[in-house]
C-alpha cells in the first residue's frame, strides 16, 4: 500500500515538472556556428594567418622555391646581415655537408660541386 502512494506521488511530481516550460539555452552552434581558427586567434598567430591570406610568408616558415643553381638563376639564401655561412650537400648519397661562407654581391660557387647561391637582403617583420 505504501509503494502505490509512493509510485502515485512519483508521477504527479513528475508530470507537474513536465507542464512547466523552461527556457532552452541557445548554444553559440545554433546562433552562429562554430568560431574558425581565424576568429580566435590572437597575437602573432593572427598575424601569422592574414599573412599567408595575402600570400606572404612573413617567417620563411614554407618550402623555398627551387632553383637551378646556375649562375644565371643562383640559389637565394635569405640573411639580414652581410654574409652568411652555407650548407651544401652535393650529391644525395652524401653525408657530409660542405661549409662555407656567403658574402653579399655576385652570386658564389660551391667548392665543391660548382652550385651557385647569391645572398639577399631579407627584413624580419617586426
């Protein structure tokens, strides 16, 4: 007998919850959708992504262009000083790297492989 007053007042509490209407919260999804990266970034990363819009890579972060190395379309290498020290590895199967520094001017030869770089002037963006 307990148990059918207990069950009876179960499901008029649960039936008089259940008339009362309240307010749903709205979730940014609905409203708006979903922030992208661009909306919530901050900083030098924001300045990083309107940057790569516009097509500039302000940091080198992206792969160099290729160049054929020859005197008349020399390997650029980026410095913001006059000289440089460069790498080269001359052939694929070599593992060892041939140093040697790179002075501002006309385009230089590696020693070893004949490969030509020409150093150019580069700015950091802030």
């Amino acid at each position: 007998m307990a148990a059918r007053l207990l069950l009876r007042s179960a499901i008029r509490a649960a039936t008089a919850c259940r008339s009362a209407r309240i307010p749903v919260m709205t979730r940014s999804m609905a409203t708006g959708g979903i922030p992208s990266d661009q909306d919530q970034a901050t900083g030098l990363e924001k300045v990083i992504m309107t940057a790569m819009e516009k097509g500039t890579d302000p940091y080198s972060m992206m792969k160099p262009k290729d160049y054929a190395g020859s005197k008349a379309d020399p390997h650029l290498v980026p410095s913001i000083s006059n000289k440089r020290i460069v790498g080269c590895v001359c052939d694929e199967d070599n593992t060892a790297v041939i140093w040697f520094w790179l002075h501002e001017g006309e385009p230089q030869r590696c020693p070893s492989c004949g490969a030509h770089y020409k150093l150019v002037a580069h700015e950091l963006p802030h």
